[in-house]
C-alpha cells in the first residue's frame, strides 16, 4: 500500500496490464478501451487496468 498520493500516481495511473502475458504498459485509458494497444511481447488487445495492491486485515 503506497502511503503518497504522487507514489501512488506515478505506479498506477494509466498502467495497464496484458490479460494474456501480465505485462505492464503505460498508455492513455482511451486507447486501452478501443483496443489501440497491442502487448510488445504477444501483441494481445485484451488489458485490464492494474491493480492497487492487496489489502492485509490486521
């Protein structure tokens, strides 16, 4: 969990991750909606956008 709002912009802010390999690649939502982005590794157009980080219960 990143406790700075700019950490957390910088990680996770237009980050988007490949549904087939798990790579991460930075783009503007738009084109990750219309499937403008292809993978550099397996040129897939499914991405989802990345995750926060898991939540520990204490």
């Amino acid at each position: 969990m990143v406790k700075f709002p700019e950490a957390s912009q910088r990680l996770f802010r237009n980050v988007f991750v490949c549904r087939r390999c798990k790579t991460k690649q930075r783009a503007s939502p738009q084109k990750a909606l219309k499937r403008l982005l292809t993978c550099k590794k397996c040129g897939c157009r499914a991405f989802r956008a990345m995750r926060k980080g898991k939540k520990v219960a204490k």
